[in-house]
C-alpha cells in the first residue's frame, strides 16, 4: 500500500465531493461528542483497544469556532447548540484562574499554557455568537493567566505539558490578540502576544525550520507542529498588520509546499533544515497546511497555493473512509497514513476533523462556494 501511494499520481483521487467529505467529517465529530457523554469532544477513537477516549478540553476549545462557522454557513443551529454546550463544559474544565489542565491529567495537575489557549478560542467564539458574558469573563481570565505566567523572553517556561518550552504557543498569541481586539483598552495582552512572537521567530533557521516546534526536545518536530507555529505567525501577523509575522509563516508554508509529494502528501516529521522526512504521512499536518496555503492564495492571488492545497485536500480526502459501516471510523480522518505511522497510531483524534473541516471551508471560499469565515481557532 505505501509503494502504491508513492507510485501511482491517482491514489488520493476521491469519488465523492467535498460536500459529501465535509458532512462526513462533521457526522465524525458530532459522534465523538456522543461518545463523551455530550460533555467535551472525546480525544477520538483507539482501533486497538477498540474504545473512545475521555473529552479533551485543548481540541474542543479550538474545535467551537468551526461549529459556529458551520451553524451559519450550512444554517444548522443544532451545531450552534453543540458549540454552546461544549462551551458550558470549558466553563468547568477551567480551574478559577482561567487555567486548563491536559486531558489525561488528574486532579491536582497543573494547567498547561497551550491548551488553555485554545480553549481561548472556543470561549472567545461563543461569547461572539451568543453574547453571553460568562464566556467572556472566563476568556478574560485565562488571558490574565496566560500574560501573568509568561517569562521575560516572550516564551512560555512554566506550565508546559511535558515540561518542553515550544514555539507552537503562536497559536497562544494569536488567541490573545483575539482577545485584546474584544476587550481593548488594555495592550497586556497584544505586548505579551507579540512578546512571544518575536521568541518564535529567534527559534527560526533560514529555511524556514523551527527549533522547539517539538513535544518532546530528542523529537524533530511533525508537519503538524510546524504548522501550528507558522499559522500561529501569519494570523498573528494580520491581527497586528505586521507583514514580518506574516513573513515568517509564509517562509514556513512555502517551504513545506516545495515539499509537497506528487501525491499530495508531506511527510510526517522533518529534522533540522528539513532534513530526516518521515516516511509516512500526519495527516493533520497535510490539511493545516492545505489552509494556511489557501490563505496565502487569498492574500497573494498567487495560483501555485491553491493547486498545492487542492492537492494535499484531496489525499486527505482519499485518506477518509467514507464507506466503512464502523461508526468511529466513518468520516473520521486518521493520525497518520499509513495508519500504523507514528503519530497517533492507529487513532482517530478529533483535532484531525477539526482542521479537515476547516481547510474545506477554505477552498469553499477560494472556490467562492462561501463568502467567508468568521469565527477563529
């Protein structure tokens, strides 16, 4: 099966549409809050041990934006009541500071900086869709904490989960400068957004490769974390209207694109310089990108980045089971492909969907299917 995928130009090639991939995904996503009790999202599916696990606060904090989008775009307010109530539940993730703890934590643990970010977004999300304050006033909290535990470098030392100081807190400081634009009249948190945009950017080499983009420091980092940290930059930048942010992620995306296989694909990780590419795929890495490309297309009108993210969406795309009678398979999209690659092995974690739906709301705009995005995360 990997030979075929490296040989032949027609393996990613899926006979369904993106509606039907896009509605799949979502189907997906609503069976994994029903498998956590209609808490959180359930962190996603274990072929192996055949079993669902617990919500997972980090993912469904950044996973209420793409909801909400939902809601509006395909007028469906049940997916507007999910939002909602995956947001009562951050609201009691959230310890009294604001902070959030890793899902596989126990009581006692304590909060990690970048979860607690992206529950940032969700709150942030549903505070703008609903007008109700409490979302606001738990976001607002967790903006304090965030700026209150930061170091003087810009980057976050403390409250790391598995203690590794990382530049994909740019997604971090991208949720707090959304958070500076709701509230205003207090630039603590765009000076600690850009605080630790300039650290990330001191962890770029010249080819666009990040030290610390890791989750563990022996790790090279996955396409996925590269491309947290290179979204993280260019959002950022265009929050601020500081095109060196945005600079330093399209160097990132350009050079994962000039990567790209004829397939579609990236390789999963990529070692100094990228150097080492893995052999198998992360396929939340693939469609992150496949976004941040159609956002340079947007902003650059340039045709390369389309073509290179309708390329990696359709591996993607491929990669989806669309006919499998397995209820937590269908319509999920796996760690890696080959599924026994090395990230999230044999799983299905629902951050995969998440950002699968986004990039196709993406292309929907290119292709312009939709006006426009509103909410982020």
């Amino acid at each position: 099966m990997l030979e075929d995928i490296n040989r032949s130009p027609d393996f990613h090639r899926s006979r369904y549409g993106d509606d039907d991939h896009l509605h799949a995904a979502i189907s997906w996503i609503e069976t994994a809050w029903k498998a956590a009790g209609e808490t959180g999202i359930s962190k996603g599916y274990d072929l192996i041990r055949r079993r669902w696990s617990p919500a997972y606060p980090e993912t469904t904090g950044y996973t209420i934006p793409t909801l909400l989008n939902l809601a509006v775009i395909l007028k469906r307010p049940d997916l507007a009541e999910m939002a909602l109530r995956l947001a009562e539940y951050l609201l009691k993730a959230s310890d009294p500071n604001g902070a959030v703890v890793h899902w596989q934590a126990g009581g006692g643990a304590q909060p990690v900086i970048f979860d607690t970010g992206q529950v940032l977004f969700g709150l942030l999300a549903a505070f703008q869709y609903s007008g109700d304050a409490r979302y606001l006033d738990a976001g607002v909290r967790a903006g304090n904490w965030l700026v209150s535990v930061q170091s003087s470098s810009g980057s976050w030392v403390q409250y790391q989960h598995l203690g590794t100081e990382k530049v994909i807190d740019t997604r971090v400081a991208w949720a707090l400068l959304l958070l500076d634009r709701q509230v205003g009249g207090n630039p603590k948190y765009r000076f600690a957004a850009r605080k630790n945009l300039d650290w990330a950017v001191s962890q770029q080499d010249q080819s666009g490769w990040f030290d610390k983009c890791a989750f563990r420091l022996q790790d090279d980092p996955l396409t996925h974390t590269l491309a947290y940290t290179a979204e993280g930059l260019y959002e950022s930048g265009l929050l601020l209207g500081e095109e060196s942010y945005c600079i330093h992620g399209r160097k990132t995306a350009d050079q994962a694109l000039a990567r790209q296989k004829p397939n579609g694909s990236l390789p999963g990780t990529f070692g100094t310089g990228w150097t080492r590419p893995a052999w198998w795929s992360c396929l939340t890495g693939n469609v992150q990108f496949a976004r941040l490309w159609l956002l340079l297309y947007r902003d650059t009108g340039e045709p390369h980045y389309y073509s290179a993210a309708r390329q990696g969406l359709s591996f993607v795309m491929y990669c989806q089971d669309m006919e499998t009678t397995h209820p937590a398979v269908r319509g999920g999209i796996a760690g890696s492909f080959p599924i026994y690659g090395a990230y999230e092995r044999l799983k299905y974690p629902n951050w995969a969907s998440k950002f699968f739906i986004d990039a196709i709301l993406a292309i929907s705009v290119a292709d312009g299917r939709i006006t426009s995005i509103v909410y982020q995360g």
